[in-house]
RNA sequence: GCCUUUGUAGCUCAGAGGUAGAGCACUUCCUUGGUAAGGAAGAGGUCGCGGGUUCAAUUCCCGCCAAAGGCUCCA
C-alpha cells in the first residue's frame, strides 16, 4: 500500500500509533495482512495461515511502554501462546510447572538458604545458616583462586563521604536513584551507603606512592554495597538492594592491561567449570552508539578500553555477542551471561575496563623513566554478585549443589532411637574427617528419615542399625540413587574426597 | 517507578458482611520400626498495615507495605 493511503487509512481510524510507526517507514515498504475481518498494519508474514494454529492460552497481560520509553504512555499488552496441537500446549505448560520447582525463592525456602522480612526491608536478603555455609564455601573457593593469582585482599566499610562518590561521578549519575546520604550531628557532613567498592579501593591505591614494579596491583574485597532498585525489579536473590560483591580491582601499566584482562577471562572460566555453568553467553557491553551524554571519559580513553576488551577476547578465541548501550558509564564491559530456571537472562561474571577513575581519582604511578604514569584499572566480579549467582546455582542445581558445596554432605540416620549414641559418635568421626554431617535423631521410623533427607537433597544418609553398630560401619545412601551398600568411616571419607575431585578435575 | 494480579497458621491453600478451617510442619504420648510419609492427642491466627462505610469488616471502599508476571532501569 502506498505511504499516502496508509495514513489515510489509520487517519480515518483515528490510529494515532500506526500512524506514527507509519511515519517512520519507507514508502513502499508498507504491508497490511488481514484475517477474517481483521485488518492492521503488519509486516509480516508470521506464519503462511493460521491452519497450524490449534491451541491456544492467554499467559499473562501486563502494560508495556509505547516503543519500549519510560516517558511514553503505557499500553497493554497480552501474551498468548500457541502450538499446533494442544498437547504440545500442555507439555509446555508442564514444562513450565517443572521450571517453577527450580526457582530458587521457592528452594531457598524450602532448603533453608535464605528469607526475607518486611521489617528488614525489600530486596534485603537474610541468609540462614544454611545459606550462609553454601556461601561461605563460594567464598572461600574463590580467595583461594585468587591468592594463586595474585590477589590481596582488603576490607573497607559500607559507608564512604559523600565528596568520594562526586568524585568518582557516581553521584551524578545515580545520586537522586540511591539511598540518599546520611546525616551526622556534624552540619553538613555526609556519607553515602556504598554502591560500589571502587572509590574506597581507588583511595587505597592512592594512599602512598605506587611504583611500577607494584604493579599489577590487584585489590580484591567481598564487598557488601547498597543501590535503591527499582521497587518493581526487586526480584528473589537476583536484583536486591544490598548484595556482597566478590570485587576486585587491577591496577595495571597500560600495556599490562590486555593480558590481565585474559587472565582474568581464566578465572571467571574457573569459576563457571567448578560449578558447572557449561551454557553462558560471552557479551561485550559497549556504549550506546548515539547517546554519549551517559558517560564519562574522553573517546579515546573508551577506545582504548574497547580495543583491549575486543583484542583479549579475539586471542582466547571466545565467541562473543556485541551490545550497544550496556556499558558501564565509566567503561566498557565483558559479562557473562546466564539463564535461569525459566530462561531469563542474567549477568553473572564481569570484567570492565576503566580509564576513566584513575583520572578523576588522579592516581599515579612512578615508571622505570622515572616519570609519572597514570595506571588503567580492571574492574571484575566472576560471581557478579553472590545473591545473584547463588540464586542461578540454585536453579541450575535445582537444590542439588555439588557435594563440596552442600550445607550438609550427610545426614546419620539411626534406625531406631536406641542407635542414637552410636550415631553421635559416628558423627563426631565424621566431623573429625571434614565431612559436614547432622545427626536425625527423631523418634521416626527409617522411611521416614529417609524420605525426609531425600527431599531435603543431602548428598548421603548413613545408616545406622544393629548391623552397622556391632560392625562399626555404615550404611551408606546417595540422594537420587539409593543404596550404596555399607562401609567403613574411612571408607566412606574417601568417597566423599573421591566424589569432590571429580567435580572438579570436570569428571 | 509504571501496568495487571495477589496477600488467611511456620509451609501449601480453602472460606464467608455476624470476630475462622484443611493438609503438612510443630509439641506430648504410644510404637523401637531396615531404605521415600506408623498411630493418637494437643498447641498454634491482631485474616499484610492504616483509615473509611456499616449495628457489625478478615470479607465492601480508599491509602500504604510486600509479593508474582511484564515494561522501564541496572554503577
């Protein structure tokens, strides 16, 4: 249809979005499609006819933004899905059901990982002990990985003066969107609940002269900081307002950056391989192509950290997806993204590179020539955050952590109360032997206890009866398999060691 | 923040203008049982919070808070 007789034609509607997107359109690029007596605006074609079309279901309405802007009107918009034939509409939905017993604010409830209170606020997590042991292990999994590589570790409190975040430009960027700052019996004195760990770790830098030879420095902190989201995003573990960082930043010469930045590639790929995150996509994060009024820096300090993020990306030979407008305000990013239980995406590791800090911070350096260099930072967080990668653990797992990561690797299951002090000693053996292990110690038949442990995911039961008493053995149980016949302590630690190491040698 | 929906016991949920109910969990008792739920009794709730309408509100209306699915945002 020519551009003319298509205005007229949603003129005449009264249309006043067709005749908008109309507007933007080339003429003779205009297409119509029709069905029965419905005809609109379309480019088409979705699907030859409808005769494939069998079943049908309405999802879920929900209002979506005119041409996806915020300061636009909000229209509604329906979901509805269809397949040729209606059971395959009902294994999706099925598929579906299976999906939701992944989410992991249903298991963190259900396995004691993590709650929240209304009282403490929304989007503030409270971990139970439980959840607190899982994240401890991912904790001390990655210090770990870290000191081999070179890191140091360093602590900074939660709150920072408030000339720190206008220094950095945080303030401006997101100071009306943040908790805003707190007051002190001082007129005038401010500090700002930390968004981020960079500006006090910038201030650690600089805190005495750097030679060359520091470096890279590399400063790493699990650190705890705070951003008001939006109330609508909130969303389990994944988008909270207070979360722990597992941050670091590298200081580096400028021709260090590229190959920190592919040693730092290695280590997000650690981490993905030990918990088994075997489907991520690698995504380069740049600035929006058109609207530059969101960051900071000169163009060719942002070319500069886009080079090095595309060059050490090219040489480890990853497959990398490019989006516009994802970078950070400072600089450029690689993230890692996941999904989760029902294919959401997510970014989990990051590694920024940042030319922009160490000058609004001033930082220097002193080179071999004896002149003063400024320093390229790398910002980087292979978890991203350990709420959100704990939460996409979780439905990746569906609750069944690897055996080094559970809260609880065993549970002794007495056959009857009488075993009970039989137990307690197995257990204080155990625990001797680095097996995390919980005695159930109710006054519960055995199938009982067994389902039970079986829907709480503990890895092993370890029976114990008049059989194993008088032998001094156990019968062991894995979760999901059944029995595995009965063994020595010893034994069993061993397998417990053995099963460990192949998760992390990649089976 | 915006749109739609939801909020009843620790959990999953039923209920109705006349001050609440089930299953599981919990406590006690009986049972001492060998690989996925033994039996009985008991206790447990300002029906998210604050207003309003009404003789009477947990139920109807308004506001707030929180949650779910989207949108927008994400240092």
């Amino acid at each position: 249809m020519p551009k003319a007789e298509a205005i007229k034609y949603f003129t005449e509607k009264g249309d006043e979005y067709k005749l908008e997107l109309i507007d933007g359109l080339e003429d003779g690029s205009i297409s119509f499609y029709s069905q029965g007596n419905f005809t609109d605006l379309c480019r088409g074609p979705h699907l030859p006819d409808t005769s494939p079309i069998k079943a049908i279901k309405v999802m879920s309405v929900a209002g979506a933004y005119w041409r996806g802007d915020e300061k636009r009107k909000q229209l509604t918009r329906l979901y509805a899905i269809t397949f040729p034939k209606q059971k395959e509409l009902e294994e999706y939905l099925a598929l579906l059901e299976e999906a939701k017993k992944r989410d992991h604010r249903k298991l963190g409830k259900e396995l004691d990982l993590f709650t929240f209170s209304e009282k403490v606020g929304a989007g503030l997590p409270l971990w139970l002990p439980k959840g607190t042991a899982l994240r401890e292990r991912l904790v001390n999994f990655l210090k770990t990985a870290q000191e081999k590589a070179g890191y140091v570790q360093v602590a900074t409190p939660h709150i920072g003066g408030k000339a720190l975040y206008e220094t950095s430009g945080h303030w401006e960027k997101y100071g009306k969107d943040s908790f805003q700052p707190i007051q002190t019996p001082q007129e005038g004195e401010m500090f700002m609940l930390k968004p981020m760990n960079c500006p006090h770790h910038c201030e650690i830098f600089a805190s005495r002269p750097r030679s060359y030879k520091d470096l890279p420095l590399r400063l790493a902190e699990f650190g705890t900081v705070y951003r008001y989201e939006q109330s609508g995003e909130l969303h389990g573990l994944t988008r909270v307002r207070g979360f722990t960082q597992d941050d670091a930043h590298l200081f580096c010469m400028p021709d260090q950056v590229k190959e920190e930045f592919k040693k730092v590639i290695d280590l997000v790929l650690l981490v993905f391989r030990a918990l088994d995150f075997k489907e991520y996509e690698v995504q380069i994060s740049l600035r929006d192509k058109e609207d530059r009024s969101k960051y900071i820096g000169s163009e060719e300090n942002w070319e500069k950290a886009e080079r090095a993020i595309t060059e050490a990306v090219a040489e480890k030979g990853m497959k990398a997806v490019v989006e516009y407008g994802e970078a950070a305000f400072y600089g450029p990013k690689l993230d890692f993204m996941v999904k989760d239980a029902l294919g959401r995406k997510w970014q989990l590791g990051t590694i920024q590179v940042d030319y922009n800090l160490p000058e609004r911070f001033e930082l220097e350096y002193v080179g071999a020539d004896n002149q003063k260099h400024r320093p390229v930072m790398i910002h980087r967080a292979p978890f991203g955050s350990l709420e959100r990668f704990t939460a996409v653990l979780i439905e990746h797992t569906a609750g069944r952590f690897p055996l080094w990561l559970a809260p609880e690797q065993a549970i002794i299951l007495p056959i009857s109360e009488k075993f009970n002090e039989q137990a307690k000693q197995a257990a204080e053996l155990l625990k001797d032997r680095d097996i995390r292990t919980i005695i159930d110690e109710r006054n519960e038949k055995i199938g009982r206890k067994i389902r039970d442990a079986e829907m709480a995911k503990t890895p092993f039961m370890l029976i114990i009866g008049e059989k194993e008493a008088g032998a001094g053995t156990l019968s062991v149980r894995e979760h999901g398999q059944g029995d595995l016949g009965t063994m020595t302590a010893q034994q069993f630690q061993a397998l417990v060691q053995e099963r460990i190491q192949a998760s992390f040698s990649g089976q």
